[in-house]
C-alpha cells in the first residue's frame, strides 16, 4: 500500500531562501586541470536538444522555448528559433525533466547518489534551488519521471515515489511513495490534486497537501501500458496514452470512459506504435474546413510516436485527420509535440537533435509545411573539415546520419545543413525508368540520401592550401555501403549535380581534391584510384590508367622501357585508405591495406615510385597531405605516424606515443605540430622539426574526427564517439610563451570536456589577458643557449656584424666622415637663437666654429693625459678596461672588451701605454683563440692592435705606444737594438723580447687552428663535389 511520510514543517520564522544546499550533497570530486600545456577547453556547438521534452513559457506575443541537453538549458525565440540564453553554470547530473511557470524554468536531474534534484534558472542563470532529500534517501525512490508546477506546489513523479516541494519556499514539503509511477499531471480545477498513471494500467488520484489517495480508476484498457498522461481543453477529461499505440479519452470526475482511438487503425495494420506524446489544438481554425468558429477549439490531437511520425486525429470525426511521415528520426523517447497555445504551429521534438515547427495554412490543411527547424546531427559525427581554412567561419561536419552540415564558428543561428532533395527526387525518377540509381542506392525516395558519411574533402583542404571560391562544386564524400562518391556545392548549400563512381565496382574509401579545385580524386575497396574532372563530371583516368593497344603490343615485345614498363602496373591489391595530390598536379599519392604507399604520375597514371610496408605492423590506414611544405603524414597500425617528404620521396619522421589505433590526425597550418587522436581518448600533438611529444590530454570520449581553424590555428575542433557536438578547444600558444619541449609519453592531462554554456572554459581573449602561471613556468624552465656547444667547434661570438667591422674599417670611416669645409654660420639664425656670444651672460649661444688651434691642444692634452684618465676627465676615473687590464682575469678582459663601442674599443688599444698592458691584451686574446671563442672577433682586436703597436714589436721600447702599419709580423722573431734588460735569473733580456714572446705563442696558435679549419674545410668540399658529380 503507499505509505506517506511525515510533513516536513519549517521551523523558524525567517522565510527560506530558494538558493537552498542540498544537504546529502556528495563531496565535491578533485578539481581537474583546467588546460594542457598547448590546448584550453573553450566550449560545444552543434548541440540543439536531447530526447528531453522541451517547455514553452510566454512571453508577450511570442513564447520562449526551452530545451535540456545533458548539463545545460537552451532558450529559443519561437519567432525565428534563435538562441537566446544558455544556462550556467551546468547542472550536477543529468537533466532528464524541464518544465516552464511564470518567468523561471525548473530543471530536473539526479545527483551522484540517485537523490532527486531541481534547480531554477531565470533568463539563462541560476537563481534557486529546491531542497534535497535527507541523508540516507539518495536513490530510493528511482529515476525521474515527470515533473509539473500548480498553484503553490512543485511535484515530481519518480519511479517509486512523489516528491512534493513548496514553490515560495523551496522546502521539502512531503514525499509520497507510489510504486510503478510512469506519468503524472494536474487536472484543471481540482485543487491540490494530480494524477498519478502507474505500470499496471491503472490511474490514481492524489491529494499532495494531506498526502491522501483520494480515488483510483481501474485500468481502462486491460493489459495497457500508460505511456504519458495530458489534460485535455475540457475540464476533467483526460487523454492517457499507451504502449500499444492507444489514445483512451476519460472524465475523471464522473469515472466515464468517453471513446478510445487507434484502436481499428492497430487492427488492421497488424502492427504498434508507442505514443510518446498528446497535445490539443487550442485553434479552432486548424482542421476546421470552415471560418474559424471559437467554439470548435480542441478539435484535433497531435500524437508523437517513437517511429518519427506524428498522427492528426480528428476529435469530432474519430478519426485519422492527417500525418507527418519521418518529422524525425526512430527512436525509444519518441516525439514529443505540442501546438502552440491559441495558433495554428505545431512544435515537434525529438532524440535526433532537432527542433520543427509546422504550420497548418488553411483550414483543410491536413498535411503542416515545415516552417521553421533548428537542428544538429542527429548521430556520431565521422568527419570535420573547414569549407575554407583561413577565410570561412563555418566548420564542414559529416555524421552516420547521413547528414553534410556546416557549422559557424561566429553565429549559431547561420548553421545549416546541406539540402538533398535535388538527390531524392532524382532517384526517384530514375528507378521508374532504369537501374543506374544502384551506384548510389537500391532503394530511390529516403535512401538516395546516402548511407552513414565515411570520408569527407574540400577543395581548400585540410592545409588551406587549396582553391576556393569555384563555381563548381567544391566538396566530396563517401558514404558507407556506396559504389559512388558524392558531390556538393557550398554556395549553393546543397548537394551536388554529380555522383562519381568508382570503374572497378568497389566501395569508396577515400576521397581527395586537387588544389586547383578542378579535380576529384576516388579511392575503392577494390584498390582502384579514379580521377575526375569536377566541372564537367566525367571520369578522366584511372591509376593505373589500362594499356592502350600500341602500349599493349610494346609490352608484349619487351620494347616498353623506363616509365613505359610500369603502365597499367601497380594497383593496390587491397583497399584504398587515403589519397592526395601535390599543389602542383604533378604526382597522386595514395596509401592501402597491401602496406604501400604508391607514387602516380598525374598526366599519365604511370606509377613512379612506393614505400613497401607490406608484411610488417606499418600498414597504412590513413594519410594528410601538407602542399605548401610537401610534407606527407601516414597513420600506420603499429602506432606511429610517419612522415615523408613527397620531393625527395625520403621518410623524415616518426612519431610514436599513441597508443592503440589512430582515429584522425591533421596538420597545424604552418606544418610546425601534428595533432592526433588514438582509440585511448588522448589527443597528442608533436612537434614535426624535433619530432617531440609537446603535448598530451585525455578526455572523457574518444575523438573519432579532428581539424584545425584558420591560418593561425585559433581553435581545434574535435567530434568524439557518441555526442552529436563539437568541442573546441583554444590554442594557448597564440597569446603567451609556451615550451614546447619534449615530454614523458606517460604524462597525459585529464580534462573535461568543453560545455554549451563556455562555463570553465577558455576564450581567446581569456587566455590573452590571463595572469602568467608561475608554476607552469617554474616546472617548464627557462632554456638558456649554450655559450659552446663544444670544445673542438670554433665559435663565433654573438656580437653583430658591424660592430666588429666597424672597428676594423674606423680609420676610413673617419676618413670618409671627415668634412670637406668647416661649417658656417647662417646668414640670419632664427629669431628665438642669440647669434653672438655675451660674455656678460655665460648662457648665450654660439655656432661659431672653434679655432683649429684650441682643437690640435685638446688633442695634444690628452695625449699627455695619464692612461687611468684618458677619455674620463670630467669624473677623473679609470676606465673599466683599464681595471681589468692591470688587475683582472683574461676572460673577463675580453669580456669587458666586446661590450665597447667600436669607437671605444678604437681608443682603449691606443692608449696601451707599456709593454706589460700589451702582454696582457696578447695573452687575453691568445687564451680566447685557444679555447675557441669569439672567433671573429678576436682576429679583428689583434688586427687592430698590430697596425697600431706594430713598431713597438721592431723598434724597441723607445717606440712602445707610438702608432704604425704593416710589417709588424716581419720583425717578431728579430733582436730589437736598443738597451738591455735583466730578468730574474741575472739574464740580459732584449726591450720587448716579452712583447714579442707573447706574439710567437699568438702565432703558433694561430697556425695550429688555420691547418685544423683547412682541412676540415677541404673535406667538406671534396665530399660536396663527390656528391655534385653524379657518380
């Protein structure tokens, strides 16, 4: 017996609030990482409704409809069915019930525990929440069923129980258990009360304020399962639909059976149809045959039912009114279709991701227009491309509904599907005179839509390298079960006029367009490749093309030699797994289950080379084609993607990480990174030029199709096995510094997949303006480039070319620089300029030039100037060079020397005053030679330093600091004259024998590294000639 459970009464005075917690809440699960290291979640599109019922809330002259997806609402205008709100932020669980009063909605799902959950969003955002349950209670009374909003009740029907909240408040007002719960409604007029059907086919009447089984109507139809329960226009009188397809008509009040309809129809036809759905016209002028009449209101029933149809009864009449044939795809939950309050528009939902709208134009109108519809893909989608990577914000998607649809990336409402009318109705004509429609069908009408859509092509390409803009057609695909290919036309949004067969009777397993747009590319089954001209539709070669009979007769005479032996030769001998032409129409690559990947002359379909992979795991299963860097990417079965480059026809790389079979892979578009998806849920993405693993995420499902956006690579789309959506994903790389170095093949980011709503995604604008991550940068480092990247490499400094050429050359630049005349005063200096010089006032201006006197004895002063001054005499300071010069290391001498101006470097080798700062600049630059540093550099200091201090090493210290040219290395091993020295040991020691000590361990370095770089040079060039000559 149903039992009831106690009241459950407020207990303070203060009125609850509607944002209420639930208090059996489960703890929240540990926060995901939000991004990977180059991929950010951004959010879903494609998504319309689900197989929830959608509700209408009014508003003015015009409703709002809402629908539920898994964790997110959606609002539509029905003037146009453009999307208004999203709610947010996502519910815990699944929205399985949603039901519109006044200006909220209530949003039904179930937690992590099985407890019943509501919350209420107004206008896209959350703004209470009705109680939870108590502890221990999480699942007990079942799933939900149904849930209504009357008078100062909310009342949700689960499967084994009533919950009954109070509206104002949000409170649990009392739980009533009912087993075998399938439907509930409030009747009109009865207040307090609603209507529970159960299992067993009988229909019970309920007090929700006491709690109380008022009256319970015995089944009305032995041995009928109630599928849903509605109020009709009459008070009282209810509508109970049934499994066996059923429509019984019952006075509640009186217990009064009125008629049953259906019931014939069932008889006859042998079979049943589910309802899943009753509404009434509340317009008098639907179905009336006549001027419209007030009170002929309610005169015909809509009834969805769980094969896509919807039936038209006629109240008065009993019978069949009308019927809308495939309004949607089968499916369990069936159609749920509701008229519009007081008009003549029927609304129509469903599980296949759509939304309808049908209007009834007259009044004996019995089969509606379609109005206005609102849809996504209906199945799994198999394949993403972009119409016109770079240029076209609409994202081509092709699903195993045997759809073709493009998304926009910028506006949800100028999405659209590809119409195939043109298809079916040339199908249909064609079965009734002849049997070519077998290419495409064996059946005209719905099957000349073609089967689930396998491979997909667009003239742009996946690199964006393409022809766009044509007006031809410009888009192929392949469909499963299908002998031909189809053709479509983007600017016309519609199917093609051509069906492009395959010669050898196979399947079609890959497509491909040329980039001029010209050219269609077929692969089959049976391993043949077919090209056709996409302007004209006529088939234009096979790969391998057959032998002509004078080819034939050279074969058979063994005359045929070079490219003419492999004519007609090299099919693959298993299926065609994917195609491609080069951007210049010079070779069609293709790849098959034999393990090969073939190499075919464009003009003449002669195959001129191929990679033989057959007998080992390398079997190739698909392939992308990057035309701007000739770079080919072939997925195999081992795992690994290797990469080929088509001009010299060698394999450059191989990528390994995936781990199981790789469903889709893709370029970025500047061919930098390869991203892939495996039948592990992981996405990753390679670096092509290193060949490392950058970066790993995982996701909740697996993607089964992938593709990059635009130029820049903004976002990547992916489709995953069992949503009817796609993700997007933001790339991080375009608004901060990301390290792309090699990672751990283990080290896999879990992350959530993009929502509806954006919530907890990532914005380009986002990611831009986003803070710096520290701890992102503290774990990926910073590289620092190596000073040397060996000891036995000479390495040139990091100092740009005219800095050290400019030193070399100062003296003529000075030289070229000097002006030819001194300046002159003008004639008439400006107005706000004192011309003359006051002595009386120590701040007048003059531009007359200095004598040449007062400059030859600023010169001659600072040559007498001390060394630790020269060049410093405002501060009187020694200069840093100079520092080091006398007190420093060697390696930081030479350090301090290259950050001198050239100028400055000039003037510090010229003021070496002794011969110990000369030693000491020789030495320095003699231990840089030797350790392989600062190449370039080094050889233009001493350059330098010997036209400079040249005398000094053959005249002797009488001339050490004077200035001097050439022959400087003449007189290094010759005995200065001059006065002796003693050294340490009591030695006599020539003046400057030090000096030119130094230069001698200066030369044999040198010489030791000028025979090194010969002939290491002299290899080089003699195995480039090798290589030049062709032998």
């Amino acid at each position: 017996m149903p039992s009831v459970h106690p009241k459950r009464q407020r207990t303070d005075a203060a009125a609850p609030s509607k944002a209420l917690t639930k208090p059996n809440a489960t703890p929240a699960a540990a926060a995901r990482p939000s991004h990977s290291r180059l991929l950010a979640p951004f959010r879903s599109i494609g998504h319309t409704t689900s197989a929830t019922p959608f509700t209408l809330l009014p508003q003015g002259k015009t409703f709002q409809l809402t629908t539920a997806l898994t964790h997110t609402l959606q609002s539509y205008d029905t003037r146009k069915l453009h999307l208004q709100f999203v709610s947010s932020p996502p519910t815990p669980g699944v929205i399985t019930r949603v039901v519109a009063h006044r200006d909220v909605v209530y949003a039904a799902f179930s937690y992590a525990d099985g407890s019943p959950g509501v919350w209420v969003f107004r206008r896209g955002k959350k703004v209470g929440e009705l109680e939870g349950l108590g502890e221990g209670e999480g699942g007990r009374y079942g799933a939900w069923v149904e849930l209504i909003v009357f008078g100062e009740w909310v009342v949700g029907a689960l499967d084994r129980g009533l919950v009954v909240w109070r509206r104002d408040g949000g409170e649990c007002y009392t739980v009533i258990e009912v087993e075998g719960t399938v439907a509930l409604v409030h009747p009109s007029a009865f207040l307090n009360k609603v209507v529970v059907g159960r299992r067993n086919g009988d229909v019970e009447v309920w007090n929700v304020k006491t709690g109380k089984n008022i009256y319970t109507i015995l089944a009305p139809i032995p041995d009928g399962a109630i599928t849903t329960i509605v109020q009709t226009p009459v008070i009282a009188l209810l509508a109970i639909g049934y499994a066996t397809g059923e429509i019984h008509l019952h006075n509640i009040h009186t217990d009064t059976p009125l008629f049953t309809l259906n019931r014939a129809v069932l008889a006859a036809s042998g079979h049943t149809k589910r309802v899943t759905s009753l509404s009434f016209s509340t317009d008098p002028f639907v179905g009336s045959g006549v001027a419209r009449n007030p009170a002929d209101s309610g005169r015909i029933l809509a009834v969805g039912h769980d094969d896509g149809f919807v039936s038209l009864w006629n109240l008065e009449k009993r019978k069949l009114f009308g019927e809308l044939r495939h309004a949607h795809e089968a499916a369990p939950t069936g159609v749920h279709a509701q008229w519009l309050p007081g008009q003549n528009i029927l609304v129509t939902s469903a599980a296949d991701n759509s939304v309808k709208q049908w209007i009834f134009d007259t009044p004996h109108t019995a089969r509606p227009r379609l109005l206005l519809a609102r849809a996504g893909h209906a199945a799994a989608i198999s394949a993403l491309s972009f119409a016109a990577a770079g240029t076209s914000q609409f994202l081509l998607s092709a699903s195993r509904d045997r759809s073709l649809r493009g998304a926009s990336l910028r506006n949800d409402a100028a999405s659209f599907e590809f119409s195939q009318g043109a298809a079916v109705k040339k199908a249909k004509a064609a079965a009734k005179t002849s049997s070519t429609a077998k290419d495409i069908g064996d059946a005209p009408g719905e099957a000349a839509k073609g089967g689930a859509i396998t491979c997909l092509a667009t003239c742009a390409g996946d690199d964006g390298a393409g022809s766009t803009g044509r007006e031809w057609e410009g888009i192929i695909t392949g469909h499963q079960g299908e002998r031909a290919a189809r053709t479509w036309s983007f600017q016309n949004s519609s199917v093609g006029r051509w069906t492009l067969p395959t010669t050898d009777g196979g399947e079609v397993k890959a497509v491909a367009i040329s980039a001029c747009g010209t050219f269609g590319i077929v692969g089959s089954a049976s391993g043949g490749i077919d090209l056709f001209n996409l302007q004209s539709g006529l088939h234009r070669r096979r790969f391998p093309d057959p032998l002509t009979p004078a080819q034939a007769k050279l074969v058979k005479n063994g005359e045929a030699t070079g490219k003419l032996a492999m004519i007609g030769r090299g099919k693959h001998t298993g299926a065609v797994t994917g195609v491609a032409a080069d951007a210049l129409n010079r070779v069609v690559i293709s790849c098959g289950l034999d393990g090969r990947v073939k190499f075919w002359e464009f003009l003449t379909g002669i195959l001129v080379f191929e990679f033989n992979w057959s007998g080992t795991a390398k079997t190739p299963n698909k392939l992308r084609l990057h035309r701007p860097s000739e770079l080919l990417a072939v997925s195999c079965d081992d795992g690994a993607i290797r990469v080929i480059d088509i001009g010299t026809r060698k394999l450059v790389r191989e990528l390994w990480g995936a781990e199981g079979h790789i469903s889709d892979f893709a370029f970025s578009h500047d061919a930098r990174w390869i991203v892939a998806a495996s039948m592990d849920a992981c996405v990753r993405i390679w670096d092509v030029p290193t060949g490392h693993l950058v970066d790993a995420l995982r996701t909740p499902r697996i993607v089964s199709a992938l593709a990059w956006t635009g130029p820049g690579d903004e976002f990547l789309a992916t489709a995953h096995v069992g949503s009817v959506g796609i993700s997007l994903w933001t790339n991080r790389t375009l608004f901060r510094h990301v390290v792309a170095r090699n990672m751990d093949a283990g080290a896999v980011v879990d992350l959530a997949l993009p929502t509806v709503s954006g919530e907890g995604g990532t914005a380009l604008i986002d990611a831009a303006m986003a803070a710096e991550d520290d701890a992102e940068e503290d774990a990926t480092g910073v590289y620092h480039t190596a000073a040397q990247l060996s000891d036995s490499l000479q390495t040139l400094s990091l100092l740009p070319m005219t800095r050290w050429q400019t030193l070399l050359n100062l003296d003529l630049i000075r030289a070229r620089n000097k002006p030819v005349e001194a300046p002159k005063a003008p004639e008439k200096a400006p107005f706000f300029l004192p011309t003359l010089t006051n002595p009386a006032d120590p701040t007048a201006f003059s531009i007359v030039a200095p004598a040449a006197d007062a400059t030859a004895a600023d010169a001659t002063a600072v040559a007498v100037r001390p060394r630790f001054s020269r060049g410093t005499a405002d501060i009187g300071a020694e200069s840093a060079f100079s520092r080091e010069l006398h007190a420093g290391p060697q390696n930081r001498l030479v350090d301090t020397l290259k950050t001198l101006s050239p100028s400055a470097a000039d003037r510090e080798i010229r003021a070496l005053a002794d011969e110990d700062e000369m030693v000491a600049l020789v030495a320095a630059l003699t231990q840089r030679l030797r350790e392989r540093k600062d190449f370039e550099v080094v050889q233009t200091w001493m350059a330098v330093f010997l036209r400079v201090h040249g005398s000094a090493v053959i005249d002797g210290p009488e001339d050490l600091g004077g200035a001097s040219s050439g022959g400087a290395w003449e007189g290094i091993d010759e005995s200065g004259d001059g006065d002796e020295e003693m050294d340490g040991q009591g030695k006599k020691q020539q003046p400057g024998e030090r000096l030119r000590e130094a230069l001698r361990q200066w030369r044999e370095v040198q010489s030791g590294e000028m025979e090194r770089l010969g002939a290491r040079v002299g290899f080089c060039l003699g195995v480039a000639e090798f290589l030049r000559s062709g032998r």
